[in-house]
C-alpha cells in the first residue's frame, strides 16, 4: 500500500530542470506536513527529509493529491486543475523562462490569474514559500468545486488561447474557477498576506 503523504509537491514533467522550487521546498522541509513526497521530474533531488520520485501515472498524482495536507506545484495548468478539482488551494511557483526553467513565461501569466481569482497561493522565492505554506496550515484552504461556467474561467480561456496560438484549444474543465467568492485567505501578495 502507497504510503499516505501530508505534503505533495510536483514540477510537472518538463524536460527544463526546476532547482529553483526543489531548493525551497527543501529549506522549508522542517515547517511542512510529514511524509513529503517530491515528484521532481527531470530535475535531479536529494534531501534527508523528502521522498523523492521522478514521476507518477495520473491515478497516483490524484490520490497524492486527495491525501496531501499541503499542495506545492509548479504553474502548470493540468496539476493545478486537478487540485482545484479536489477542493484544495495549491501553492504554485511558476516556472519562468528567464531563469531557463521553461520556454516561456505562461506558467507566470496562468498562475497570476489563478491569483488574481483567489484560487492559488502565488510564490516566487523561499519567503514568499515559508508564508505561504503557514497560511494552508492555519486556514485548511479549499476551493469549492463547481458545475457551472463563469466569465473568468472565459477570459483565463481567452487569454491561455491567445498565448498558445490559434491552433490550440483549451477544453472546459468540470469546475468553475470563479463559482465560488474568492477566498480571502489565498490573497493578498500586497499586504503582506500570501
């Protein structure tokens, strides 16, 4: 039986290494939800504190994600999908392309309006982590999942559409990403409040 982790954390499955987050994660090692499972993808990881995996198969990914206390991804659309899905504010660290960790700045612009909705917790470096991981564990956070469509979940479509080209589609996912208020407790970068 797969052991029952408290923290989750995924890099996606890029083939550019993400130093960046797994170095975080693990000088927060000590303040998040033991066991810690890291899927680290193609980026090599080692740490005394974290379970380390290369990657999982989707079954896997979601139970991960049902049993975690505490969510730490990168700002790729399916992996936040899926937490959203299950009702759970992940903090998402996007990837970005000036530091070589993906082609391009989506990550950025994605999790930015995820963000801006109250649906994630938004990261750039290991203090904006340590807060933000305090805040999951003090709140509990979770997103309500919701059946119908909404104007922002339009626009996040449009804007997602428009940075893909033409040729790419984005499908309608079972959940609205502004269905429900937006949670005070996943904002505010500005006052201080991840």
């Amino acid at each position: 039986m797969e052991l029952c982790y408290k923290t989750f954390v995924s890099v996606g499955n890029c083939k550019q290494a993400f130093t960046r987050l797994l170095d975080a994660v693990k000088s927060q090692a000590a303040c998040l939800p033991k066991p810690i499972l890291v899927q680290h993808g193609h980026t090599p990881f080692f740490s005394e504190e974290c379970h380390g995996i290369d990657f999982v198969n989707m079954d896997t990914f979601t139970q991960h994600i049902d049993d975690a206390e505490v969510l730490i991804f990168h700002g790729g659309a399916g992996s936040i999908h899926h937490a959203l899905r299950k009702g759970k504010c992940p903090i998402v660290m996007p990837r970005r392309a000036e530091f070589g960790e993906h082609v391009n700045n989506h990550q950025v612009t994605f999790g930015s309006t995820l963000y801006s909705c109250g649906k994630v917790l938004l990261v750039d470096n290991v203090d904006e982590l340590s807060i933000a991981i305090h805040k999951v564990q003090a709140a509990a956070l979770k997103i309500v999942p919701h059946g119908n469509q909404s104007l922002a979940l339009e626009t996040i479509k449009k804007r997602l559409n428009l940075l893909l080209g033409a040729s790419t589609k984005i499908v309608d996912p079972e959940y609205s990403i502004t269905g429900v208020p937006a949670n005070p407790n996943c904002h505010s970068r500005e006052s201080g409040n991840l």
